[in-house]
C-alpha cells in the first residue's frame, strides 16, 4: 500500500498524498475494492457502520420511501417516518431525554446543543442573561464547523483556525493513562478531572457559564478514555450546583457502540442534552440529533416563545429519519447492543496479548469502541516523533493485512502520541473477532519490527 500516489480525477480529497483504494461493494464487516481485496471494517468509517454494510432490508425500505417522498421542510410538514424516528430514539434516550431535534451529522449536533443551552437561558432569565460559555476539554473532539470546533480540543485541528474560534474555556480530559495529578487510580484522577469543572466554572464565574460538553467515552482524540464512574455523578453534582447544563456528546458512543444504548447509562447519569449521529442512521444516510430534556423543551418550547431560533435545511429529512428508524429496529431486533458488550470483552481480552509488543502503551476502551495508544517506552509512555508518523504505520501495515483502523494522533501533548481505534461493526461474530484480532496483530508486529 502506497502513501505517495496523489490522485487523479476531480475529487478534493482530505489528503493528497494517500492512494485512496477504490471500494465497490460492502457486506457485513467486509469491503471489497476494485482489484477483488477483501478488507475487514475494523473501525465503520469512524464508527458509522454499526449494523455492517449491504443491509437488504435497509435499502428495500428506501427504495420504498424513496419512490413516495423525495423532501419535506420541517419547518411546514410533519412525516410518519420522521414521528416514528422520534419516539424510538427517545425511548432509547435515557431519563427525560424525550425530544429529538433532527440534524445531519455530528458537529450540526453539538452546534445545535449549545446553541439550545443558550436559548434555554435566554428563554428562563431574559436578554440579560451574561450565560453563554461552554466549557470543554483538551483531548476531545465535537467537530469541525466553527462553532463545534470552538469546543473541540484537539490542537492539531485547531491550530491554523485558531483566530476563528470562539474562545471556549478548556480544562484537561479524565485520560488517567496521561493524568496531570499524578494519580495511581482512576477514581482518583477522575476526581482530579471533575473537580477541574468546579475551579474553571469559579473562575471564569457561574454566571457566564451556560454548559459543559463531554464525551462519555473518547472518540477520535482520544479513543477508549473513559473515566471511573464518580466522574459523572461529580459531574452532575457540579453542573445542578452552579446552574451549568450539562451536554454528553454521544456522537461516536451513542447507539449501541459501546455495549449500551447510550455510552452515558455506564455511569448512570441523566444529562440535559445528548448528542448523537454516526451509528444512529449506520451511514446509510447523513444523520444526527440533539436530544433534550423536558426542563429544556419546556422552558424553550412551552412556557417560552415556543421557537427554536435555529434550522438546518435537511433537518428532519423524512428518508433520513426512516432509515435511522428502521437502523434502530434491527439492532433492537437483532440484539446488536448486547452483541456489542459481549464481542467487545472477548475482543478486550484478547487484546490484552498486545502488550508483549513494546510500543503497545495502552489498551482501554468499551464494548466495540477500543482504542490503542502507541509509546516509544512503556514504562516512561514517552511517545514517538511525529517523523516516525507511528499511527499511519500501523494503519499501512494492518491495511496490508486486510484490516481497516482508524489512526489518530496528538494524544500525549496535542502534538505527539499516537493511537488508533478499533470499532467493527456491532454485528461481528466470534469467529470474525479472531479474524479482525489476527490480522491486527500482525499489523502490529511488522511495525514494531519496522520502528525498534
Ligand atoms: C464525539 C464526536 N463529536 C462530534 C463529531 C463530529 O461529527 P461529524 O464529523 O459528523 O460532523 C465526531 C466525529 O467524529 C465525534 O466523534
């Protein structure tokens, strides 16, 4: 597999220097390329394609919905797929979670809860309302608009837009592997970690913060970091204290990814806003959504002026809506959630054999969202150069092996740390995890014979 083939056609890809193999078919946790390559989706994308590709039921329904309807404006009509996309996405929403305001991806989501954290506000306390920051930490990621941007903490993807961004106070991410507290456990730093919210809402003064964004189980910056359950009870602690809506971004965890509905029932919170896309429609269409509590829909859309002053043109598109519906009744049908948990402690398991290779650091993660993080030494955790460009190794050398992962940098100290994710389809098999496992290892050891 070649790093250096610029290609030749029309499309302004992400990275010119990578030859993009040409993909014609998916089925199940399987993609095929042009030259007959059978590649095992070890990552869905970016954790999209939950239910594997290829689904027939999926693409007879839009065939169907297709030929009825090609579009409606939310803003006039209302559709059966898109009620019926609701109710099932707020009976999976956990506590009060029970309104759903449609959008089309992941940073459209978090954008679209912030901005109702901030008429929230305006809405209870009137055009005087001094709140309106949102604090987030480093080491996450929210998106790439702006607005989404602005929260996201990953300095790499900010850095050249940084005069742009909305300065949105920062605290540091609950990733004990790379405390700043020196912590031994992780109930310690994940104590560190909370109370860290408490000084910055002081700081920066209650009456300005509207909200506090987390991921409950770190995607792409971070991938697998999830805290110790007093994190979230602290968390909610904080948030109900100094009047800060508390946001949980689930656009990686949500939808039954982690061996959960929603990544957040792990820790048994409820929060005021969740955030969600990616496994919610599994890529069979561009989705998303904020859900909100009744405290907020209330405030906003009854007691208030009963208009969300916001809108996408696409949000709430009926096709959309009815293939999410659809996603979700076959997972729930199928017993994906459940498969999810149990394939992913099999998989952690075997993992585990990993560590033998010195430049495997740490291996954490939950149900089928894993993530590895690469170290030059394990007991100092000091990572790699950039120059070595450790992770795109790996992702060459499992590629090599019919593997696809996802690689992602910048873990240790916004520059430096390398990782991948591992997050097949939450329909994969046993026998198909020892497939996905083998040929990781293998990716694995050539780099490792590549680097030492
Ligand atoms: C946790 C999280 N939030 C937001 C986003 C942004 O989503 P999108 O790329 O669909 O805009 C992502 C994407 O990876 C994500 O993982």
């Amino acid at each position: 597999m070649s790093l250096n083939k610029a290609p030749k056609n029309h499309v302004f890809y992400r990275n010119q220097n990578w030859n993009y193999p040409k993909i014609e078919k998916g089925e199940g946790i399987y993609l095929f390329d042009e030259d007959g390559n059978k590649y095992i989706d070890g990552c869905s994308g970016s954790a999209v394609a939950n239910i594997g590709h290829g689904n027939k039921e999926v693409a007879e329904f839009t065939k169907d919905h297709m030929e009825r309807i090609a579009f409606t404006h939310l803003s006039r009509w209302t559709v059966d797929s898109i009620e019926k996309c609701a109710e099932k996405v707020a009976e999976w929403a956990p506590g009060d979670l029970n309104h759903v305001y449609f959008v089309s991806g992941g940073s459209e989501s978090t954008e679209t809860a912030v901005k109702m954290a901030r008429q929230y506000f305006v809405e209870r306390d009137g055009n005087k309302t001094t709140k309106w920051k949102v604090i987030s930490k480093w080491n996450s990621f929210h998106g790439n608009t702006l607005g989404s941007l602005s929260m996201t903490g990953i300095t790499g993807r900010r850095k050249i837009y940084d005069p742009m961004l909305i300065n949105f106070p920062k605290i540091p991410q609950f990733y004990h592997y790379r405390n700043p507290w020196g912590c031994e456990t992780i109930e310690e730093s994940s104590i560190k970690a909370a109370e860290a919210l408490e000084a910055e809402i002081i700081r920066q003064g209650p009456d300005n913060i509207a909200a506090f964004i987390t991921e409950p189980v770190v995607g792409s910056a971070a991938p697998g970091v999830h805290p110790d359950k007093i994190y979230f009870k602290m968390v909610r602690e904080i948030c109900d204290k100094y009047d800060v809506l508390l946001i949980v971004d689930e656009v990686m965890a949500g939808f039954g990814r982690t061996g959960k509905k929603f990544a957040i029932e792990h820790f048994d919170i409820v929060p005021d806003i969740v955030t969600c896309a990616k496994g919610m429609s599994c890529g069979y269409t561009p989705m998303g959504a904020a859900i909100a509590s009744e405290k907020i829909f209330n405030t906003i859309m009854v007691e208030g002026s009963g208009h969300f002053v916001h809108g996408h043109t696409y949000a709430g598109n009926p096709l959309s809506c009815g293939i999410a519906h659809k996603v979700i009744e076959i997972m729930e049908r199928e017993g994906y959630v459940e498969n999810a948990e149990k394939q992913g402690n099999y998989l952690m398991e075997k993992l585990q054999k990993l560590y033998e290779y010195p430049i495997v650091g740490q291996i954490r993660g939950k149900g089928l969202m894993i993530g590895i993080e690469f170290v030059k030494d394990q007991v100092t955790k000091e990572p790699f150069d950039t120059s070595v460009a450790l992770k795109n190794k790996v992702m060459v050398n499992c590629l090599d092996k019919g593997l696809v992962i996802y690689p992602g940098g910048g873990s240790a100290d916004g520059v430096r740390g390398d990782h991948i994710l591992i997050a097949p389809p939450v329909n994969i098999t046993a026998k198909e995890i020892d497939l996905l496992f083998d040929a990781l290892e293998a990716g694995i050891k050539k780099t490792c014979e590549e680097v030492l």
